[in-house]
C-alpha cells in the first residue's frame, strides 16, 4: 500500500476513534436556548423526542406555565400597558437597573424596546446547570426546587432577595441566577443566542467576555438574545454599589457613573439610595440619568426635583413595616397634598395593597442639563 495511503486511512481510524469516545462519554453540549426552554417549562421543538413535553416532564410545565399567566394577568401585561402610556421609553439605548437581582422580566415590560439591560446586584451570577449532566435524583431535586420558586413568582411577581442568597450558598441543589436570567427572555419570547460570563477589563473599564472561564468566575454574565430580527443584550453584574466599595475601586466607581447617563429603574431597592452609605450612586444618579423610574424604595423625593419635575402614580403613605417607618416622610407628605397624575394598577414591589403601591417617573429638565441623551 502506498505511504500516503496508509497516512490517509490512520488519520481515518484515528478520527472514527476519537468519535467513539466523545460518543462513549456525556452527553453533547446543549445550545443556551435548549437549556433556557427547560428552565422556562417550555417543549424544545428542536428535540424529536419531545413531543410538545416539556424536559422536566408535564408536571413541571404546567406549574411554570400557572405561575407565568398569574405573573402577566395581575402584573406584567398591566406593566405594560401602563408604561405604554407613561413612560413611553424611545426605542433604543441602554436602561441601567440597580440593585436589581435577576429580575429581567420588569425592567422589560416598562423598557420593551430597550437594546441593553444592565442589572447590578451581590449575589454571584454563577453558570448555567445542565439538568441532562445530573444524576436523575439531582435532577429531580433541581426541577423540584426551580419548580418551588417559580410558584412563588407567581404570588409575587419577584424573586425574593433572602431566597436568592440561600440559593448561592446551597452546596447541594444550587439554581444560580444565570438559569432565571435564561427562563425569564425564553418566557418573554426571546432567543437565547449566547450565555457568557463577562468581567470588567483593566484596560478598558468596561465588561468583556471571559474565555474558558472557571466556575468560579461566573460573577457577571451576558446574555445575548433574539426576537423579530432584533438582537438585545442583557449584562448582569456582581457589584457592590456601596460608598466603601466605589471610593476604594475606582475602576467600578467609574463605570457605574457611566451607566448612570442611561435611564435608570429602581424597585424593592430597600431604601438604600436614601442611605448615607449609599450617596456616590445617589449623587451620579441625580445628576446624570435622563429619566427615572422608582418605587419608594428608591431615590429620596428630596433629591428628584433636582433631576425635573416629579409624576406621581399610585399611593403612599409609608415605608413597608421591614423598613425605616421615617423613610420617604417627604415622598408621603407629596402624595398627601399633592395630585397624583394616575392610579397604579398592578404590584411588583414589597407594598401590595392599592392604597399603598407607588411609582414616580422624573425626567431631565433639558435647559441646563449635562446628562447624556437617550
């Protein structure tokens, strides 16, 4: 047999054998909108063995799809229609959510058009799970568990704060935000194209994606989605917003005032904007957004005259019982003597009552103003 021959049918057998064992061993890599419709409790038409069932099975299915049409009936499509109307946001730019957890599913009901969302919290993104990878008891356990905060999503509208930080420190059966992050666009009809954890580069300052990063490095993550030919991205970072991180990370400080010349959503912030320990972002916040849009939880109502003239919806009397009782004294007092400029007809925030359930929409008096445009 000829060398070259012989050369060609070892590369051959080299290749078959190469096949075999990556067939022998786990299974193949799934795309991030496979695992994002297992997550959201929707069939993968791309799976010929699905047949309209969802991955974790019918049960899990009908529990996401219960919560999903609680959440969009009391909550999100009144979101929307309202924000339609009084928020009225260009298409477009950037929309800057502090202090926001992995709660993707509000900021895109009153931002729709947005091309970037920005949400910053403390908890770690940490990567994906792939229920396929587990043992069949783990993932039971795992469904079980999404299955369980997907319930309470659906009485509140919100993923809780404390559950999210049990979540990250649970050694045995963790969710992490990335996959909520992943069934919150698969349930808003997005494509998830890519899921990638990102971390702030030295040089530039900004957010970029790592490559072949560990477990461990997934404190920030981009989610790169798709609907009706439109591509949005959406960053989740670990941040610290506080006065004693900014002052001593200037890198963060820095980017953080960036973001702040987008418009900006605050919701269930727990008064810390109000907090003196909190006043670095306050003041950027203050001085630079174009337009903001906050629960009582955010900005002081001393501090948004300064932005422009304050539209206030719903009602407020005071804090939630968890806070403060002397928190917003002003913001009450505005409510008080004050002409609303609407009712607020849906909840997704600590007060659930209609009595006491409030937004405030402020935007930038243009004479004067150094913010940037959006």
């Amino acid at each position: 047999m000829p060398r070259s021959l012989r050369c060609h049918r070892h590369l051959v057998l080299i290749g078959l054998f190469l096949a075999l064992l990556g067939a022998g061993g786990s299974a193949p890599a799934r795309t991030a909108d496979s695992l994002a419709r297992a997550y959201a409790g929707l069939p993968d038409p791309r799976q010929a063995t699905s047949n309209g069932v969802p991955e974790a099975g019918a049960a899990y299915g009908k529990t996401v799809d219960q919560s999903w049409i609680a959440y969009r009936n009391s909550t999100g499509q009144p979101a929307a229609n309202w924000a339609a109307k009084h928020i009225a946001a260009p298409a477009g730019g950037t929309v800057f959510y502090p202090f926001a957890g992995p709660d993707l599913v509000t900021v895109a009901q009153l931002f729709p058009a947005a091309e970037r969302y920005v949400l910053v919290a403390m908890q770690p993104a940490q990567p994906p799970v792939d229920p396929l990878q587990l043992s069949e008891t783990a993932r039971q356990s795992f469904y079980r568990k999404f299955s369980g905060e997907w319930r309470k999503f659906g009485r509140l509208g919100f993923f809780r704060t404390n559950d999210l930080d049990a979540d990250a420190r649970d050694k045995q059966v963790r969710i992490g935000l990335t996959p909520i992050l992943m069934a919150f666009a698969a349930r808003l009809g997005y494509t998830v194209v890519e899921v990638s954890p990102i971390a702030m580069s030295p040089e530039t300052g900004e957010f970029e994606p790592l490559v072949n990063a560990r477990t461990d490095a997934w404190n920030a993550v981009r989610l790169t989605l798709s609907r009706a030919g439109k591509t949005v991205r959406v960053d989740y970072v670990r941040m610290d917003l506080s006065n004693s991180h900014l002052e001593s990370h200037e890198l963060s400080r820095a980017w953080m005032a960036r973001m702040a010349r987008h418009p900006v959503f605050l919701k269930a912030a727990s008064h810390l904007p109000q907090n003196a320990g909190f006043s670095i972002i306050r003041d950027a916040l203050v001085t630079n957004t174009p337009l903001l849009v906050q629960d009582e939880t955010g900005v002081d109502y001393r501090e948004l005259g300064k932005i422009g003239d304050v539209a206030l919806y719903g009602h407020f009397e005071r804090p939630h019982p968890l806070f403060n009782p002397k928190s917003q004294q002003s913001l009450a007092a505005a409510y008080r003597v004050g002409k609303t400029s609407g009712e607020l007809p849906f909840s997704f925030s600590y007060q659930k009552g209609s009595n006491q359930r409030c937004l405030q929409v402020v935007r930038r008096r243009v004479v004067g103003t150094t913010a940037q445009g959006y």
